[in-house]
C-alpha cells in the first residue's frame, strides 16, 4: 500500500488557513517529499508521519512557493536525528539554488546529494522502491512535472522452483530481485516470477500551462496531482498569460489520461473556495476533487488482501 499526503494546497504564499503545495509520499516506512515553501516544516509534522524517513526532496521548479521552506526543513531534519544522506532533485540550477539556501542553514549533521534532470527531455530514475519519471512543462522557469510509481512484480511460482530444484532457502531472494548462483547454475528471478502485475502511480503537476505530452504521463494513474490556480472559465486569458491551469483544463488532463481520481491543488490566495467551483471540473471528468491541507489517501495494490 502506498500513502500520500497533499501537505498544502496553496499557490504564491501561505496563508492562515492553507499552507502551500507540497506533497508527501511514502511507501514501506520511506518516504519522499516533493516541493518545500515557505512553512511546510509545520504540516509536514500536523501529518504525523515523522521526517527521518524521507530520502529525497523532489522540487517542481525554484519559485518561492516551492522552494523557500527547504533550510527550516533541513534544520528541523537536523534536529531530528537524521544522519544519513539526502538527496534533492529538481531542475537545472538546483545546485545554485541550494548552494544560496545553504548560507542560512549551515553544519548539518548529514550529506546533501544533488540530482540536476533534463530540463528539455523526460527522464526516468530509480529511489529506493520509487521509479520516478519527470517531464518538462511550461512555466516561466525551468519547470517539471512527475510521475512515481511503485512497480509490483508477478507472482512467485513456487511448483515451477521445485520443479527446477531451487532450494526454499533461495525463494525469498528471488523474489527481492537476486540472481544467485547453485549447483553450477544461474538462476534469476524471471524463471520463477509470473507476469508483472500492475503497480500503483501517482502523478503531480503544478506550474504549467497544460501540455500534451502529460496525458502520456499520467496514463492510467491511481492519483493525478494538478495544480487548478483558477476554478472560473471565465479566467482562461489570466491563467494563460500568468501560465497556470483552470480547473477544467486540469480535469481535461485527467480525462485524457484515463487517471482514476483528480485531487486540485495550487489555488490563488483569491480562491478562497475552492469547493465551490468543482463542477468546473467534475463536469470534465467526474472524480475531481477539490484538494484539502493534509488530505490523505491510502492507494492499495490492485487484488491486494
């Protein structure tokens, strides 16, 4: 099972009673968090889910909103205990970034690793149990949207091991992912896992006018993320001038990419209910949903007990 946890909601600056966009992942006890404005350290510790465990922060782009919270949160990250290594992914010009933010949150007890990604083609990474594919959208700064997704292997075969003779002691291992050697012998996992069963993705897109090539991103997601800075139509020329979304065109997004549940997000300080435009949406695509400060949903593996 996969948790997330929509931290905030808000767009451009916090406000009393909406934090700022940030989202927060986790999947077997590790988590991943993905942009840090101003004040995210406060519902980061309202979720309850601690900050030890968190190996990556993932930034969107580097507008205040969602960068300006990191050296309070590296601080508080510091005062937790947190000794191991953290990485920081975003962008081009991550390193500039974090290098100026550094300055007033210096001597922390663990290593910072930075991961620059392409700013002009998707990639694909690896983190921890995490695959994680980003795209570039269209903002005014460099600016990606992404993908995570938890794959899940096919199931273990175990009459097809005994028949290969493969000794109980291996099963496990082979089911993590080993290629182990016996008996003069080369075994991998693929002789005795059956087909890959689907995994579970979710997607997060804030900070961009819609673009095409995210309806291939989102592709049969569980949770689609995006940011709906407008809920009136009435809006379209604001939101194409300032390069943001409308809630239609996001919930246009999620249609298009046959996601199973639209959760908005990134809201203008002058939408002050957001509740109250979601027809803009569900009228698109049905299962929007006017995103909350620390929503949560728990995202089961399909068939999962």
């Amino acid at each position: 099972m996969l948790d997330v946890c929509l931290l905030g909601t808000g767009g451009m600056m916090p406000l009393p009673d909406r934090w700022l966009t940030s989202l927060l992942i986790r999947y077997n006890g590790r988590m991943l968090l993905v942009d840090c404005g101003e004040g995210t350290q406060i519902p980061l510790k309202m979720c309850g889910w601690g900050f030890k465990n968190i190996d990556a922060v993932l930034f969107t782009h580097y507008h205040a909103d969602h960068v300006a919270g990191l050296p309070g949160f590296l601080l508080t990250l510091g005062n937790s205990g947190r000794e191991d290594p953290l990485t920081l992914i975003g962008p081009p010009g991550l390193r500039l970034v974090v290098e100026g933010l550094l300055v007033i949150s210096p001597q922390l007890p663990f290593d910072i690793k930075l991961l620059e990604l392409p700013e002009n083609q998707p990639s694909e990474i690896e983190a921890g149990d995490f695959s994680i594919r980003s795209l570039p959208v269209d903002h005014w700064v460099p600016c990606l949207a992404y993908g995570f997704e938890v794959k899940r292997q096919g199931r273990f075969d175990s009459e097809k091991a005994i028949r290969l003779d493969i000794p109980v002691s291996f099963w496990k291992r082979l089911q993590k992912g080993e290629i182990l050697e016996y008996d003069g012998r080369t075994i991998k996992p693929e002789m005795v896992l059956g087909q890959p069963r689907k995994g579970i993705k979710v997607c997060y897109c804030t900070d961009s006018r819609p673009v095409e090539e995210l309806a291939d991103l989102i592709k049969e997601a569980d949770l689609f993320i995006c940011e709906g800075m407008y809920g009136d139509n009435g809006d379209l020329d604001k939101a194409r001038q300032k390069k943001h979304m409308l809630f239609s065109e996001a919930a246009g997004l999620a249609k298009s990419g046959n996601a199973k549940e639209l959760w908005l997000t990134h809201f203008s300080p002058a939408l002050e209910k957001p509740e109250e435009y979601i027809y803009s949406a569900s009228s698109v695509f049905k299962n929007s949903v006017a995103g909350k400060d620390l929503m949560v949903r728990n995202i089961k593996f399909e068939n999962e007990e």
